[in-house]
C-alpha cells in the first residue's frame, strides 16, 4: 500500500468523506497524482507571514489580521502584489489514520511568481498534512511581481497524499533511467544520477535554444491586475524576452526580479511514478530556482517520444547572479504510485503538457 496516492484512490476519499466540502471537490481537480485546491469563502490580508503552532490559527490570526474579505465566485478581489493574504481552503481532509500530505503550489501559480504555501490548523510547517490529519487548510498567498484577481473556487495550490515512504531508492532508480529513463538529454541519453544520501537526477538551465531566438522572460513591474479566469492577456505587457545567449557569457540575473526559463532535460514521467523537485542547495547561489514542485504520472508522455521541458521559475535574491547555459540548478527525486492512475496528466486536456519555454496558462 506504500506509495503516493492516485487519482482512483482520491475519488475513493471523498466517496467516504475523508475528503470533504460544501461544494463537493469538481471532477477537474483530481489529477492523476494529487488534488487540486479551491479557495473558500474567506480570506485575510495579514500583517505578516506565520506558521499556527500549538493553539491553533485562530489566536494568531485575531492579532496579525489586518482585514476579513468574503470571496464570491463570480465577482473578483484582487491581492496586491507584496501583500501576505491568508485564504480558507474549500476542501476539509478527515484522513485515514496512515494517510499523509505534501502540497506545492499549481504550475500556473508559480509562473505568475505568486508564492503559495499550505497551513494546517496547529502545523509547525508550510506545506505538510501530517498523518490522519482531521481539520480545515488555509493557503498563504503572496503574489510577488503582479497584483492577481482571483475568486472563490479558483485553485493555486494542490495536495498529493501518501503512504509510507514513496520515493524511488537509488538502485530502483539507476534501473529505470537504464531501461526507459525519466529524464534525458535531448539527444536521448539518460541524464546522470546525482550521488547523495537521498538519490535524485541533477537539471539545468537553456540558455541557447529558444523559439524566435527567445530563452526566458522578466516580470514587468506596475501592470493591471491578473485575474486569474482571464486567456489570452498580452505578454508584451507583462513579460520582457530574454535572448539566446550568443557570446557563451551567460545572462546576469537582478536582485528580486522574477524570470522563467526552461531547461536543457526534457521529462517523461511513467504512469507508475510522479516527481518532485528538491529545494536549491543555497551553497550554489542565493536564488530561488522553483516554486510549483510537483510533476504528475505521464507528464512529458505521448505518442511522439519526444519528452517535455520543464519551466523554471527563478529569483535570484540580494545580490546580482551569473546564470550561464547548462548550469546545474535543481534535482528531481521520483516518487513510486500505490498503483497507476486511471488517469494520466494531459489526457483531459492541459495547458502544460509536452511545453517547452512556456508563460501561464492566461497569457497568449
């Protein structure tokens, strides 16, 4: 029974109410690994960031909440870039004593550079459900380089639950990259394994191959809000290019400016297995290198064999950073299903599956 749970299993908990709301959970947030999350009813402009702790969020949100908002479903409130906000999730989890969770926020989230992070009721941690959890889940959401619009029942972060201990051992994991490998150069060979107590396959960054000559974007500052319902906004309002980097002399980074990249490995990801992205060593930068770090079973997986890229989500922090091409910025760690998903990423229609440098899903 070890092993993340998939999407039949997800439907089996809120069949028995271990998954529960006012409005029950919408066929298209079950994905093939994990579930996505709605806002609720409330949600709290704050002070500042905290974590719960022992008696629960209620006392510490009396003292640091500076404002209650009640969210609609169809008329918008828009979160100031730089606010801290605090947002009822609409699922309520009553888990089995054995079953517990991880979350990380959705793909879109990230490349909007909005920073999303779970809370349990009395949690001493961001983004973890501890075992038979039975209690609400509130979302921290603090959009960093644009204001965003964002109503009830709209979804900016998801939750994987699990038992046991899924991640892939490194003998397990050497067999799969030999035999049918994850991850892999674009000419087709595996991409190494990364030699470390918790075993895990070393990406980097493309500064070289890029449609129209373009390799990354910068966050523009002072734009009209996002809201998050809307497709097809302009991306020259928002998102200034990066150019293919000719001399070899890399692309110098500013201090807390938001960039997407793609990377030079391309991803597919089994039906049997999901990933997820490991935190930057800091002794390689001050920089964040991601913020959606979850990857769903058949990610990259279709019918031309060709594999997807990943999108990075960088902010480099304090002082300014050398990036340069093929520069080591983040490790994959693949993690083993309980069994596999009825359902596989992009089956249902995605707008991130088989990408290569890709904006959210609003932009055109």
């Amino acid at each position: 029974m070890t092993g993340i749970l998939v999407s039949q299993d997800l439907r089996e908990l809120v069949a028995t109410g271990a998954i529960r709301a006012l409005y029950p959970p919408r066929p298209e947030q079950v994905q093939p690994s994990s579930l996505d999350l709605r806002l609720g009813a409330r949600l709290w402009q704050l002070q500042c960031s905290f974590l719960p702790g022992v008696g629960g969020i209620g006392p510490k949100l009396g003292r640091l909440a500076i404002e209650e908002v009640k969210l609609h479903a169809e008329n918008p409130t828009v979160l100031r870039q730089g606010g801290v906000y605090l947002a009822e999730v609409e699922e309520v989890l009553e888990l089995p004593a054995d079953v517990w969770g991880r979350a990380n926020p959705k793909s879109s989230s990230g490349r909007l550079d909005v920073f999303v992070r779970l809370l349990t009721e009395e949690g001493h941690s961001f983004d973890t459900v501890p075992a038979g959890y039975a209690g609400r889940l509130y979302l921290e959401i603090t959009p960093q380089s644009f204001h965003v619009a964002v109503r009830r029942g709209d979804t900016l972060g998801q939750l994987r639950l699990a038992r046991g201990r899924p991640r892939l051992p490194a003998d397990a994991l050497a067999a799969l990259q030999l035999q049918r490998p994850a991850v892999y150069w674009s000419d087709g060979r595996p991409a190494p394994i990364v030699d470390s107590d918790t075993p895990g396959i070393e990406m980097s960054v493309d500064l070289t191959e890029g449609q129209d000559g373009i390799v990354g974007y910068a966050a523009q500052r002072y734009r009209p809000p996002v809201d998050l319902r809307h497709r097809g906004l302009d991306r020259s309002r928002y998102w200034t290019p990066v150019r293919a980097d000719q001399t070899g002399e890399g692309f110098v980074l500013e201090p807390e400016q938001f960039y997407i990249f793609a990377t030079r490995e391309r991803l597919a990801i089994p039906p049997d297995l999901c990933a997820e992205l490991v935190p930057f060593d800091a002794t390689k930068g001050e920089l964040r290198t991601h913020y959606a770090g979850f990857i769903d079973s058949g990610f990259g997986v279709d019918a031309s064999g060709l594999g997807a890229r990943l999108v990075l989500e960088i902010r480099t922090h304090d002082v300014p950073f050398l990036l340069e091409h093929g520069q080591p910025l983040f490790r994959i760690e693949l993690l083993q299903n309980r069994t596999v998903p009825d359902q596989l990423y992009g089956q249902s229609g995605s707008n991130y599956q088989m990408q290569g440098l890709k904006l959210a899903k609003q932009f055109a």
